[in-house]
C-alpha cells in the first residue's frame, strides 16, 4: 500500500504553514479567493443522509469492531444550528488487520451511475478536530475513490482538540489498490470521483487505539494547496518502493545514505558527486510525470554536518521529459549551507522554458566537487527533509556572482555573464569578480572598470544570460509571475563612478521596437534598486526573458567603476515590511 502523509496543519492557512516539518515560511501570492462545492457540513435534513450532493453515508468495520458516527452539537464554522460528524473508533483488538471507516458517497445511488464531476477543482478540504478529553489519536487516514473504487490514500497528522483546515491537492492522492482489484488508472479521476472515508486502523492509529475525532464541512475546493514531494518519514517512504514522491536512492558514487531518523543523510568523499534524486511519478511507467502548473515554487530542507563537514554549496537537478519524449535536465545550486536547518526555495521558472512544467519527472540534490567553496572539506554529510511543490511565487535569483567566474549560477549553471561594452575605437572595459556586497569572503559580487570614456557613444557594463548558455536556441524563462527587477549597486570612491547607470532587458526576440529602458542613481554605498519590470518590457515578452544588461553609458567621468551582485526577479519592491524604512533599497520610476 503506497501512502504519502500530509500534516493535518500543513494547509490550515496558504500563507501560514504551520505543520509537522522543521521550517516553513510564507510569500506573497495573489491567489483569487477559493472557491468550494460542499460535499457535507451536516447541517441539512435535520443532520441526516443525503449529503449536501445527494449521497448516502454509513459505517464500515472489520469483524467485531466497535465504531459508529452521530451527529454533534459543535460546528467548525461557528455556525450556532450547525452540527459535526463525530466519529468513535475502536480498534483495540489483537488482530492485526483491524480497522473501520466512515463513508460518504459523492453522489446518489447506485454508485456507478451517478459520479461526482470534480474536474474544476484542484483539492479535497474539511475540518477536524479531536475530543475535547484527549483520547484520539494524532493521525488519520483520509481516502477517495473514483468510478475504479480504488482507495487512494493520504495520512493527515497533528490533530488536536481545535479545530483545523486540511487542503489536500488531488495530486496528492496515491493509489492503494484493494486485493484482487486490477488498477484501471495510475491518477485518480476527478471528472468520475465516488466516495469520500475517514478511516481508522491499528498502525495509523498507534497507542490511541480508541477515541472519538470530529469531522465538518467536508468540499471539493479551488485552492491550490502545497504538494509533498517527499517527506522522508521511514513508516511511509522507503527507498526503492513506489510512492507518490518516487524512488528515494542514493545519486552517485561512493555516496553513503541513511533514511532512520525522519530525514535523509548523505556522506559526499573527495572528487565525487553525491547526493539523492526523488522522481515525481511511480518509477515503475516510463513516462510517469508531474504536472505542475498550478506549483510557482519547489522548497526543501537542508542541513550539514559540523562534525564530518559541511558543503557549503549543494547542486541541485531539475529533470524534465521534452518534446522528443527524451529526457531534459537543467541545474543549478543552493548557498551557505550550514549545521542548521534552512528552507531553500527555489521558484521552478528558475530553470528555464527548456524544461517542461507539465512532465517534470525529477529532482536531485547533491554535493558535487565543482562547486565546494575552498575553505570546505571536500567530505562531510549533508541532510535533506521535506520536498514540497508550493503554489506561493518565491523571489527568483538571477546571479549571485558568488562562483567567481562566469557564472551566475543560481540557480542555473548553464547561464553567464560578462563583458557589453564599445567606445567606436577608444577606451577600455573589463569585468571582474570582486568582494561579495554583504561582506562574506567565500561570496563575490562583479566589478565594471573602465576608462577613457571620451568616444561620442560609449558604453561599457555587464550582460547577464537568462537562458541556457548549452549550444541550443535559446529558451529563456518565464518571468509572467514577476513585477520588478532587483539588483544591489555601488560606485567606487577611489576609482569614481557615474552617477547612474542604464538597465535593459531583453525577451528572446531581441531588441523589439519601441524597446525600453531606464536609468537608476549610483552612490557610493551598496544600495538596492528595484525597477518595475513593465518599465523595461511588454508584458506580451515576459514569458521568454533572455537577457539583463547594465551599462555605463556616459563619458562623466571617463574613468571609474562600479559594482553589481545579487540580480533578482521580484513581486514586491521590498521583501520585509522592516524594509520600508531602509534607505538602502530605492525604487525606480514608480
């Protein structure tokens, strides 16, 4: 039986994920608000069946178990004529395969006829709670069945005595087929969906083997809820089964991998690329694929060892099926990783149009020998939890600078930068790495220098490649879910600098007509400018961003440097309200 565990808590509120893992945080979306057909919230027929869609709902139970439902007085809405389903369970019995179930058909009778059309909406909502004495246990298992009756399973966890909102995607539902029941579908069919069960058994139960939990308001919603990858828990995901997050194996060579303590631990030796790779469909089907459109941002936990050694830096796979049905890989990395837990995010635009959002089949996390930064070992042991698709758009990171050559390399490493410059046959113009503008000696930012600017159209600065810089067309990225671009820049005391510099961007259609660009002041100390994006592009060319470039476009003065690092696509001009306030971030022609 494949199952995937969902916490009860982990979509009480889109924008406060407050579950089970170590570290969530909230961004900013604009998400219009959900909409909800009710399957039940017992409130009508005097509390009695039907349900709000026409269907039936009863009990089920292995031999001699003692479980029944009746309704109660308590409302998760607040309703004061509203009422709950309160379901008691009894699973105490020495035998192993004891369980029971309360049942809710999602249409009326007979039950192949008369289906319930989910197909407009993207998750499975209701509220639960337990009783108000304690005697429950923490964890639940949540089924739907389409018109196969195959239960497909997710355990919801972290239930307490108040009541909470549990979002489950549909694409979180795994098949669990029943025995002797051939499977007629690896996804379930929401256009044909048939029941709706809480059910209760010995092993999700635990040592609360008897107990009473609440349920209420039970519907099919619009709200595009997190996605768990893969959560590491050894009850529910272990290494060369199918489950809905895929194989979870070693990547490499010479790697070690330990999965004992609800995360994966991985041991990385000199010279060798080692980490984990977790596929999004059943490895079992060729072609077995996630869709995740709905899904802006992939997140993940990871830790180091400050014992053995720590990365630093961790490459990071994305692998897609292409057009040719082959597969398509695009890469990238995460920074400072340190002995303490830390949510990476990184928004799935980041690797470019090449891969496909609607197959992505795979994602690997590993330390590789090209990217350790000097002052690490080039052995140690990392840790990585909870993979999780979230619907919330992060800031994507354009270039960090902080390899210290040509690559921006966050979090792609097939992109680059360098040298724009021309002086119509005077002046010189270099670009360099230079120290990080937050002061951390493995980091860099890029410096500009240059000199004799005295032709009629000088111009020297910096291009930043958006897409893959691997010999094929380019693809660029689709940057519809942003609003501004963000970069931190700073002239140079000693040598002079401008007092402003231009900014471009281009699509992979080049230079348009009516083509834009801005110019935004420099100082002498490090400041963050934000430009709207609409300032700089049609919003018909946002969807294949090419290319950045900053220039110095003026011959006052003709010699002198500046400074650029941390280039960023944004929704917001300011990331923390704090921020409102710090004179360090100025935005551009708003």
């Amino acid at each position: 039986m494949d199952i995937q565990k969902i916490s009860a808590a982990a979509a009480c509120l889109i924008l406060s994920l407050i579950v089970s893992f170590r570290v969530f945080a909230s961004e900013t979306a604009e998400l219009l608000p959900p909409q909800q057909l009710v399957i039940s919230d017992f409130n009508i027929n005097n509390g009695n069946p039907p349900n709000n869609v026409g269907g039936a709902w009863g009990e089920w139970n292995s031999t001699s178990v003692p479980c029944s439902f009746s309704l109660d007085a308590s409302d998760a809405l607040r309703n004061p004529s509203g009422h709950s389903m309160k379901l008691y369970y009894d699973v105490s019995s020495p035998y192993p395969y004891i369980a029971c179930a309360f049942w809710e058909r999602l249409g009326p009778e007979p039950i192949h006829f008369n289906l319930l059309d989910g197909s407009a909406y993207k998750s499975l909502s209701f509220y639960v709670r337990g009783d108000r004495s304690g005697d429950f246990s923490p964890k639940v298992k949540i089924e739907l069945k389409d018109i196969s009756l195959n239960p497909r399973a997710v355990i919801v966890e972290n239930i307490t005595t108040q009541w909470k909102k549990v979002t489950i995607p549909f694409l979180q539902f795994e098949k669990t087929p029943l025995p002797a029941v051939p499977v007629l579908s690896d996804e379930l069919d929401q256009s044909q969906l048939a029941e709706f069960t809480v059910r209760f058994d010995k092993n999700t139960a635990g040592s609360q083997v008897q107990g009473n939990i609440f349920i209420d308001h039970v519907a099919l919603s619009t709200e595009i809820a997190p996605l768990i990858i893969a959560s590491f828990d050894p009850e529910l995901v272990i290494p060369g089964i199918d489950n809905v997050s895929g194989l979870i194996n070693p990547w490499g060579e010479y790697c070690g991998f330990e999965n004992t303590a609800g995360y994966v631990g991985i041991t990385y030796h000199t010279g060798n690329s080692c980490g984990l790779w977790a596929q999004f469909g059943r490895s079992s089907v060729e072609d077995n694929t996630l869709d995740a459109t709905d899904y802006k941002t992939i997140q993940f936990d990871v830790k180091g060892d400050v014992t053995i050694g720590t990365p630093g830096r961790l490459k990071v796979d994305l692998k897609s099926f292409s057009i040719y049905n082959v597969p398509l890989q695009e890469s990238g990395y995460i920074a400072d990783v340190t002995s303490d837990w830390k949510t990476y995010k990184i928004p799935v635009a980041a690797f470019g149009n090449r891969v496909d959002k609607t197959r992505l089949r795979e994602i690997a996390i590993g330390a590789d020998s090209h990217l350790l930064p000097p002052a690490n070992q080039w052995q140690g042991k990392f840790y990585v939890d909870n993979i999780i698709f979230s619907p919330l758009v992060s800031d994507l990171l354009v270039a960090d600078f902080n390899l210290g050559d040509n690559s921006p390399s966050f979090p792609r490493l097939t992109n680059s930068y360098g040298l724009y410059g021309s002086f119509d046959g005077g002046g010189t113009c270099l670009v360099s790495p230079a120290p990080d503008s937050g002061a951390n000696p493995v980091n860099h930012s890029v410096k500009i220098d240059f000199a004799d600017m005295e032709a009629s159209n000088p111009y020297c600065g910096l291009w930043v490649n958006l897409s893959s810089d691997n010999g094929f067309t380019p693809d660029g990225i689709d940057a519809r879910d942003y609003r501004y671009l963000k970069f931190k820049v700073k002239g140079d005391n000693q040598a002079g600098f401008p007092s402003r510099v231009r900014v471009d961007l281009y699509s992979i259609f080049g230079a348009t007509p009516g083509h834009l660009f801005v110019h935004v002041p420099v100082t002498s100390e490090w400041k963050e400018v934000a430009v709207p994006l609409d300032q700089l592009i049609s919003s018909g060319e946002l969807a294949a961003l090419d290319q950045i470039v900053v220039t110095v476009d003026s011959n006052d003065p003709v010699n002198g440097a500046i400074y650029i690092d941390d280039v960023k696509l944004s929704r917001r001009p300011v990331l923390k309200a704090a921020e409102l306030a710090d004179a360090s971030l100025e935005l551009i022609n708003e």
